[in-house]
C-alpha cells in the first residue's frame, strides 16, 4: 500500500516532468525557427528597400542621411522576434492575451508610419514599373515633360533623371505620367 503510494506519487512526478520537458522543447523550436524567420525576413526587407533606393529618395526630400533600409529591416526582425517569444510563452502556458495585444498595436502604428513615410513613392514606382513596361522613352532620349526638355540620363523606379542644357533635374516619375510627354528625339 506504501509503495503503490510511492510508485504513484513518482509516475506522477515523472508525467509532469515529461510533458513539462516536451511543452520546453516545442518553445526552443519555437523560438529558433521564430528567431531564422526574423532574421530572412529583416534581411529580405533590406535588400528589398535598397533595390527602390529608399535612403536615396529620402535624403532628396529630407536632406538628411539615413540608413532606412537597416533600419526597417531591424524592426521587421525584432517584430517576428517578439511574436516567436509570444508563441514559445504560450507553448509554456504563460497567458500572453495582454502582451499580444500590445504588440498587435505597437505593429499597427509601425505599419501606418511606414505607409505614410512612403506613401508618396509607392504612385512613382508604379509609375516607374508603367514607363518601363509601355517602353515610353529610354536613357539617351531628349524629352520635354512638365515644362522641362532634356536628355534622358538615368531612368530609375522612382524618377527620372534629365539633363537640360543649365543642369541635371530629377522628375518623379507619377509626374511624368500625369503630364503630356513629348520625345523630342529618339536615341
């Protein structure tokens, strides 16, 4: 009678240990693929706002100098850091409600700042992506757009850069669409 007492007080030790031991190694999955996903995703970010030249387009209207891309790129990571904690906190049975809820208004506000920092280059770039699709002009054209007539030097995503005869002007490109294009001449 001592025994089974025993016996039944240790199987019962060793079903909690053992499935407090499987609940801490589905957090530690957890957290590491939470904590590779970060980081592609930060990376992946950041390559992608350094091909759109985000820094570039900023300085020019800003005048300041950045890192934007890094930047962005690391708060992408540091988001999906914190859902992978939320996520093996809860494999745990620690109750998150009040701590997901902060972070699903903290990524609100992120989202909305970065859409309105960037909201008027997302009108450029489909635009970009329209002139280069439509082929309107290439580099090495002469064009007269919004009252500017020059040569055509560097096509990008966002603008277009012309050279005049005094100096090198840079037109958005959403400008360039919504006013009449003329090719002057072909190169």
């Amino acid at each position: 009678m001592v025994f089974e007492s025993l016996f039944d007080l240790f199987q019962g030790q060793i079903d909690f240990f053992a499935g407090l031991f499987t609940r801490l190694m589905i957090a530690a999955i957890v957290l590491i693929v939470g904590l590779v996903i970060g980081r592609l995703a930060g990376n992946f970010t950041k390559r992608i706002l350094t091909e759109i030249e985000l820094s570039k387009v900023l300085k020019k209207t800003t005048k300041l100098e950045t890192n934007v891309e890094g930047t962005i790129g690391q708060i992408v990571s540091y988001i999906i850091y914190f859902f992978a904690v939320l996520m093996a906190l809860s494999q745990l049975g620690i109750t998150t409600t009040v701590l997901t809820v902060i972070a699903i208004g903290v990524v609100v506000v992120i989202v909305l700042a970065f859409v309105m920092g960037v909201k008027d280059s997302i009108p450029n770039m489909i635009a970009g992506i329209m002139i280069n699709k439509n082929k309107l002009f290439k580099e090495g054209d002469v064009i007269d757009v919004a009252g500017v007539k020059g040569k055509v030097v560097h096509l990008k995503l966002i603008e277009t850069e012309i050279k005049s005869k005094k100096d090198s002007i840079f037109i958005p490109n959403s400008t360039i669409l919504k006013n009449s294009l003329k090719i002057v001449k072909k190169s």
